[in-house]
C-alpha cells in the first residue's frame, strides 16, 4: 500500500507543476475589460436556427417574416459586413 502512495505523490506534483494553457488561446481574451456585456455565440447559422424555432413556438405569425429578414441579413451582411469568414460551427 505504501508503495502505491509513494508513486502517486510524485505524480501529482507533477501534473500540477504543468503550465496552464495561454490566456491567448481562450475566446474572451480578445475581450476588451471594459465591455458591459459578452455575447458568446456557438456559430451563426445553429444560433439563427435555434432563434427561429423560439419564434416558431413563441410567435408563430411573426415568425416567417423574422425568418426571411433574419436569412437577408446574414445573406447580406450588416452594415456592409458579411460573415463569411466566420465558421458555421463556432
């Protein structure tokens, strides 16, 4: 049993010396401190997609005419910006 304890000791130090990953890596690092409120969107198309399906149960009239501006603006872009360069995954 004393064994076991003594390889596990060693171990865990280890495992705990390792370095953290880079604060670059993380998404909100290019978040400025100051900002009010962070908006983290997991791809633009399964959010438009699950907006639309809230519409569908909440507003079902109003839901076809917010589903075509919704689809024209990411079609077009806003204010001149399109996402294209954006990943459909996140």
């Amino acid at each position: 049993m004393r064994r076991k304890t003594w390889l596990g000791s060693p171990l865990l130090t280890f495992l705990l010396a390792l370095p953290a990953p880079a604060a670059e890596d993380a998404p909100l690092a290019l978040v400025p401190a100051r900002a009010s409120v962070v908006v983290h969107l997991r791809g633009v198309e399964r959010t438009r997609d699950r907006l639309v399906a809230l519409l569908k149960n909440a507003l079902p009239d109003a839901a076809p005419r917010v589903e075509e501006r919704l689809n024209a603006v990411l079609k077009e872009g806003v204010n001149g910006r399109k996402l294209q360069s954006l990943s459909p995954a996140g």
